[in-house]
C-alpha cells in the first residue's frame, strides 16, 4: 500500500495511478487538491487489502477494511493542517471517528505537528500543539513507530521537523511479530532488514533457553564481590 499526500493534482485517473504503481492488480482512493494545494492519494494492492467501506475529507482518507484475508483494520492517510485550529478540529474528527471504525488503526501521513522539542530542530520549550498531538495519540491508543536512518522528514534554511510518521494500534505490532516477514527493494536492503530480523529472533530464543544472561552475570559478580569482601 502507498499513501502519498500533496499530490497538487485537482484529477487523478487510473493511467496516473498505473504510472506510479508496479503491478497490474490495483485498486486506489484520492481526495482530489483544491487549486495546486493539497491532494491525498491511497494505492493498494485488492489482493492484499480488501476495502469495505471508506471516509474522507480534505485532510485524510480512510479505509477500513480487511487485511491479508484474516486483518480487520482502518488504515489512515493523513495530510494535516498548517493551522493550530484545523489540526485541532482534525484530531477531534478522527477521535470521534475511532468510535465508528473500532477496528485496529494505522495511520500514515504528514501530521503537520511533533510530539516533543526533540523533533523541531531549534525548539527549546513545548507548545500547546504538541501537548494536544500527543493526547491525541493517547485518546486513540496508538504507537508511534521510530524512523531509521534521519531525525526529520521536513526542513528548510531555518528549521527541521518530523512531521511525517505512522501511528499503529498495538495489534499491528502483535499480528506481525509472528508473520513471516519478506523483504523487497535494493540488495544491501534485503540483507540489512533480513539480519535486524534475525537478531531479535536470535535474541528471543537465547532468552527463552537460557533467561537474561546479563542479569545472570551480574548476579554471579555481585555475589562473587560480597564473598571477597565479606568472607565471613
């Protein structure tokens, strides 16, 4: 699947969409930009997501659906609001919303917004944004799944900002600790991805054979200190 946001496109057509999607089996969802402002855009494969109902506005796309033949889901493409007002609405929209589409959530997109001082370059106190960005991410009971390889993913001459990130319910982290994970894209990719997989599974079966080596060890050390140090 592949959420895109600004697309600046006031029509998008199956041809646009065959042009950014690699398989013949497509199905999408746009909310079209008004003037060359804005533009949200869902692709997907049908053999993978199946769509059974949908809502949408300016600011997001949903779809909720069932994932993988067995995953009831709403999955969320969001291009929010430079305004503190209308993010504010946003997220007032969605949380009412969650109480329609119960089902796990995954939400994607460009919040427009950070959730603390260390994701603003240069920011040096929390704003009121912030505060209710985050009790948003609270009230829908998401996680916020950790970027690799850059601290931002907006800047210009002034400032930098992570703005864009997903937000998963803690199923998705439960279904797919345990799916069996393939890798596509670039060579170096598939094998760094595939040995990150390897050493948490590496980790978790040396866990479960022989428990927490390191506090084992520490254990061992501070009694083998209190029979030095105290003999008697």
């Amino acid at each position: 699947m592949v959420l895109l946001q600004e697309t600046k496109r006031s029509n998008i057509d199956g041809s646009v969409v065959r042009s950014l999607w690699p398989s013949d089996s497509v199905e999408y969802m746009e909310v079209d930009a008004e003037g060359s402002a804005g533009g949200i855009l869902c692709i997907w494969n049908p053999m993978t997501f199946s769509l059974q109902e949908c809502c949408c506005s300016r600011n997001f796309i949903l779809l909720v659906g069932i994932m993988h033949s067995c995953i009831n889901c709403v999955i969320g493409n969001i291009y929010a609001p430079n305004e503190d007002l209308n993010r504010r609405r946003l997220w007032s929209i969605l949380s009412n919303l969650k109480t329609v589409f119960p089902d796990p959530w995954c939400l994607g997109g460009d919040f427009n917004e950070v959730k603390n001082i260390c994701e603003r370059k240069g920011c040096i106190r929390r704003d009121r944004g912030m505060e209710e960005f985050g009790t948003f991410i609270s009230n829908l009971e998401l996680v916020d799944i950790p970027m690799l390889g850059r601290q931002y993913t907006w800047g210009n001459s002034q400032s930098w900002s992570r703005i864009n990130r997903f937000l998963v319910n803690p199923g998705w982290l439960e279904w797919y600790r345990y799916k069996q994970i393939k890798f596509g894209g670039w060579a170096s990719y598939i094998i760094m991805e595939k040995l990150r997989v390897l050493k948490v599974a590496l980790k978790k079966w040396n866990t479960e054979m022989f428990g927490d080596v390191e506090a084992k060890l520490k254990e061992a050390e501070s009694e083998l200190h209190s029979r030095i140090y105290n003999p008697n």
